[in-house]
C-alpha cells in the first residue's frame, strides 16, 4: 500500500513538472516598474474664450448690465508636487458688453493656481488681481474661479473653467461691479 501512494504522489509531481515546471515566487524588485505617472511641470501658453455678464450692485440693489463675450491668451507655470500641482498665470481677456454699446474693455489677471493631478486630468482653483480698463478708466480687483484641464496628448490641454473678477467702488463710486466667465480654454505645454 505504501508503495501505491508513493507512485501515485510521484506520478503527480512528474505531472506538474511536466505541465509548466517549477516557477520561482516573484518578489517586489521582480514586479516591473509601473508606467511614470503625468507630470504637469512646466510652461504653457494658451488661447482661450467665453461668455458671461456683467453685474452692478449698490448696497443690496443690483442690476444685470449684460451679457460679455471674452477672448484672449494666457501664459502660466505649473509645478508638479506628486499629487498636488501649484503655479501661476498671466491672462489677458478682451470683454464685449453685448447690450448694444460699441466698444470693449481690457482685464488683466494674475492668478495663483492649486491642482490636485489625477493623470490626464487636473482639477483646479484659481485666486489673485484682476486690472480692468475702458475710456481711460481702469480698477484693480480680485479674483477666483475654478476648472479643469484635460491633457490630449505630452504638449496639448484643453480645459473649462469659471472665473469671477469683483471691483469695488467702480470709478470713485459705491457702484461694485462683478464679471462672470464660463470660458473654453487650449493650451500648448512647453
């Protein structure tokens, strides 16, 4: 009988070695490495266009001053930290008042940015000053938003991003002014 079981463990353990041979365990430093994760470091410069309104208010009265098509370009540095990306950002915005006045104005901003990295896509807030400028008149403010860049490719992201620039005693007055944007923005990555 002991003959039997010994055959038959034997006749299993040629079978295995047979069927694939024996494999060492693979260990931690066997495992290949994972691929690098996206690093959003760097320079990038951009286009980029929205729409929004203008809003005025006095103590608790407001009033829709219209809506605005805005256009510019944006340059800006981006510092990957692993999961957290901090920079900053230039951006110029031509404004349309589309009320039925002619002309436009200027806004300048400068802006901090935080982004949280999750590979091709980056979540983000904005704060910092905003210079708006029309018939010689200008007002410096402040503004946040927040948005979100997906990257296409290594150099092209495209993102959407809400924007609001307030100012306050526009021109000398008690009249505050706020601007709204919802804005599509392309940038290249250098």
């Amino acid at each position: 009988m002991k003959i039997a079981v010994y055959a038959l463990a034997a006749s299993f353990l040629a079978g295995a070695s047979f069927a694939g041979g024996f494999a060492a365990p693979v260990g931690p430093a066997d495992v290949a490495p994972a691929a690098a994760e996206t690093d959003w470091t760097g320079f990038y410069a951009g286009l980029h266009y929205g729409q929004g309104e203008f809003t005025a208010s006095r103590g608790r009265a407001s009033a829709d001053l219209g809506d605005i098509d805005a256009f510019g370009v944006h340059l800006g540095y981006l510092r990957d930290m692993g999961r957290f990306v901090l920079g900053g950002e230039l951006d110029y915005n031509n404004v349309d008042l589309q009320n039925g006045t002619a002309g436009s104005s200027d806004m300048w901003r400068l802006r901090g940015r935080a982004g949280y990295d999750m590979g091709r896509f980056q979540p983000y807030l904005t704060l910092g000053v905003a210079r708006l400028s029309d018939s010689g008149e200008s007002e410096t403010g402040v503004t946040w938003g927040f948005g979100g860049d997906y990257l296409v490719n290594d150099t092209v992201s495209l993102g959407l991003e809400y924007s609001r620039s307030s100012f306050q005693n526009v021109v000398d007055t008690d009249i505050d002014l706020d601007a709204d944007l919802l804005q599509v923005r392309a940038s290249y990555r250098f």
